[in-house]
C-alpha cells in the first residue's frame, strides 16, 4: 500500500484559487477539463471518485482519469492521475467512462477504451493497488463489440450483483433507433460473456420517461422505498444519461430513471428488469453522466442487508442555458478549468417516486449563522447554504434565487413552496444546488459577475435559515 503519499487536500487549495467562479466545497483539480464521475466506490475504508479529466487544458479531448477520495465524504485528498490513454493500447484514443470495483480484494477498474484510429469503444480492464492510488495498465480487453447487427453503439460498462451472482451492463445505439441496454455475465472480470440486448426504448415506460438514441452511463442499483414492490420484491433504480445526436455538451433530454423490480428468469436464470414508473433524475439543465455506488450496510435485526446508493453527478460550463448568463469557450479558456461535480447525493423512493437527498455528512460545512428566520429578500454570501420552509399561511409565489447588482438582476432558480415542503439550497460559487423534500434536484451553473450578490427571494409566509460555508478542521 502506498499510504497515500501522492496526495494533498483538494478543497484546501481551492481556497486560493484566482477565478471567483470556482468551487470551494466539491473536490477538483485546479486546471483543466473534468466532466464524468467514474470508478466511484467505497474500498478499504475511503471513498474514491474519480473522473473523466484532461490536465493540459479545459476542453474535452484525450480524457484520463483523476481521481479524489475521502474517509467521511468532507475532508477529501487528491490524488495523480489513476489511468492515462497507452500509446497503442485499446485505449489510445481516451480512458472512457467506467466503473471499479472490488474483484477478489483487488480494486479493478473496467472502463469504455477507444483505439487511436477510431471503432468501437472496448471494456478495458486496469487492476490497482490497496490504496486505489497506483494502477497496472497492460490493454487487457474483457468484452468487444458484439457480433449483433443490431447494435451500432456501446459504451460505459456498469456492474451490479444480483442473487449472489456479478452481471454487467453497457448502454447501447441500435440500427432502428432505439436506446438499448446490453447484459453481460461476469464470473471472470477478464472475459465478459454477452447475453444479448437487455432492455430498450421499445417498452413502453421507457419510451416515455427516458427516451434516447444511445442510453449513456447505464446505472444500476437497489434503494430504499417506503412501500414494497407488488411482487415484494426490492426496489430497483435504473438511470441514464439520454444521449441524442448533435448533444455536444447540452444533453437538452439530460438524466432519466426507471423504477421496477428485478428477478430471475426460470428458464434462462438471468435478471430480468420490469420498470414501472420513472422520470427525470435532476430538473436542471447543467447535469449529466452520473454514476452511483451501491452501499449496502446491515439491517437493524442483522439479518438482511439495507440498499444504500450514493450518486454523484457532472456539473458542466456552458453558454448560458434557460436564460441564465453562462460563459463563452475563450472565458473558459482563460479560466483554465471546466467541469464540477456534485454534493454525493442519497436515493431513496418515496410515494412511487425517486427522492434525491444530500448526503447528510455536507452538514460540516456550515459555518457560522448568517440569517435565522429570515423573510422577504435575504441576501446570501458567496458561499452559502439555505433552508427554506413555509409556515401554514404561506402564499403560493415562488422562492427566487437572483444574481442582483443594483436594478440589473437574473433569475438563477424559481420554484413553488407549499406548506410541509423545504428547499434546501447551496451556493458554491458558480454551482448552484436545490434539494427539495420527496423529489428530485435542481442542478444549475451561474457566474456571479463583479459587483453582483445572491438574494434569496421569498414569497410570503416562508422563511430561511441561512449559514455561510467553512472548511471543518
């Protein structure tokens, strides 16, 4: 084990940082391009994530992967580069979007490989050191194209165990349009054996809440949920990014979600996926390719084990969507860097519906109390988190969060409040996250520009707490 000795606190330096829009409190390197979070995992003792990542500028081109981790998701450390792109190698091209997991007491990465001239992405599989710090890059290929007509793209294994027994995903194009995904058996992580198309747009309750031509970042996992499924059995939450052609980082269908029930094919003995429901996974536009690590952990009674998913997600830079002032490829240039990645966020299903939480340990970044009970307009520092509630005379306006500099204002977010329901929000710089209790976030970017301040905007009847961020000891 390498004890960590090529690491050094990430959020500590971002302190210093020269751009006023870069984030303090989500773990990142200080120049260049991230987008993708991949690998992300809990092995001996310490998350790790790592990420799609080009250290030699803030574009997207040639990706390795960097790589953070932290013993309790607050004080984090980065680290080198985990996998680079091997002249020659099935990854010449780029070290694509994958997953690690723990293969024997070995942390093994599989990840989408590209060769330099071009085809087909490949499962590429990498093996590591205790620490997840050092990695054996040898091109050894678990699974390529398969022979099936039909598909005409893959990419970005996923793996998930089911009934004691390690199976793999890949998301998928096909000839006639459709999303798909494809299922692999993996008893050996160096041979993937193809079981055919899983799952694509062709069932109905696909087709209508996450329609695509290429299911991207395929993401699989069990959930806690307030009800039990009609056959009793555990709730499952499957997750794309919907990839349609022309995306170019805009990804206008973003990220979609199924949720049903997983079993066993009697004839067959492979898992069968019904969803029932589903929906969008973040209601901004400025999120896309999460991934998601399954955290099982043991019941109160001991005897069964309680799902745990951890997701984080991408927060990408662009040009200013929905009316919100964004920032051009020259201002991005000159930043140096690109990319940011979400609070790790908690799955739960609530009433049938996908309910996304911030992990609770973020709560050691509150400061000191900036606003209690505060209403009407409250302006916000920098950096800042804020709860909002509504009493039971609350109006039905909005809550508002604006980007103001005298008479000059812009509408960063706006969403209702009614009675029983808060709003919990972040404020990172030019990061914006909003929790709302029993749905979904809302994940957007907003660059601040000189001489303007966040308020928060309140309709009658509501109130806020509101802390300024600091860095625990």
């Amino acid at each position: 084990m390498t004890d960590l000795i090529s690491s050094a606190p990430a959020l500590a330096a971002a302190a210093t940082h020269p751009d006023p829009a870069f984030p303090r409190f989500h773990p990142r390197p200080a120049h260049g391009w991230i987008n993708d979070p991949n690998g992300v995992s809990y092995i001996n003792g310490r998350y790790h994530v790592f990420f799609q990542f080009n250290p030699e500028s803030a574009r997207h081109h040639r990706i390795q992967w960097g790589h953070v981790s932290s013993p309790d998701l607050v004080h984090w450390d980065e680290h080198p580069v985990a996998l680079r792109p091997q002249d020659g190698g099935p990854d010449e091209f780029g070290c694509w979007t994958g997953v690690v997991t723990d293969d024997g007491g070995v942390p093994t990465a599989a990840y989408s490989g590209v060769r330099g001239d071009g085809g087909h992405s490949q499962v590429v599989i990498s093996r590591g050191s205790a620490d997840l710090v050092s990695w054996e890059q040898d091109g050894h290929i678990a699974a390529s194209m398969p022979d099936d007509g039909l598909v005409t793209a893959v990419r970005d294994p996923f793996i998930f165990h089911f009934n004691g027994k390690r199976y793999a995903m890949q998301g998928a194009g096909l000839a006639n349009g459709h999303a798909a995904l494809l299922l692999y058996t993996v008893e050996d992580m160096s041979d993937w054996k193809y079981q055919g198309i899983w799952l694509t747009t062709e069932n109905p309750v696909a087709a209508a809440q996450t329609p695509a031509e290429i299911w991207e970042c395929p993401q699989l996992v069990r959930v806690p949920s307030d009800e039990a499924a009609s056959d009793g059995d555990d709730t499952w939450v499957m997750m794309f990014s919907l990839w349609l052609s022309g995306d170019d980082h805009e990804h206008a269908n973003g990220v979609g979600h199924l949720i049903g029930s997983l079993a066993e094919d009697p004839s067959t003995g492979l898992p069968v996926f019904v969803p029932r429901s589903g929906g969008r996974s973040d209601l901004g536009r400025d999120f896309y390719a999460p991934q998601i690590v399954q955290l099982d952990t043991a019941s109160s009674s001991g005897s069964e084990s309680e799902p745990r998913a951890l997701l984080w997600g991408w927060a990408n830079e662009g040009p200013g969507r929905d009316g919100r002032r964004g920032r051009s490829q020259d201002e991005i240039d000159a930043a140096g860097w690109a990319g940011v990645l979400t609070h790790p966020r908690f799955l739960s299903v609530e009433d049938g519906a996908l309910v996304v939480a911030p992990a609770p340990e973020v709560d050691a970044y509150r400061g000191s109390l900036a606003a209690g009970g505060a209403s009407g307009a409250v302006g916000l520092p920098p950096f800042a988190e804020a709860i909002v509630t509504a009493g039971p005379d609350a109006s039905a306006g909005e809550v508002r969060l604006v980007l103001a500099a005298g008479a000059e204002r812009q509408v960063v977010f706006a969403g209702p409040l009614t009675e029983g329901e808060e709003l919990r929000i972040f404020v990172d710089a030019s990061l914006v996250e909003v929790y709302r209790t029993g749905s979904v976030a809302t994940t957007l970017r907003a660059y601040p520009a000189l001489g303007e301040e966040w308020i928060l905007e309140l309709p009658e009847g509501a109130a806020a707490e509101v802390w300024e961020l600091k860095l625990p000891e």
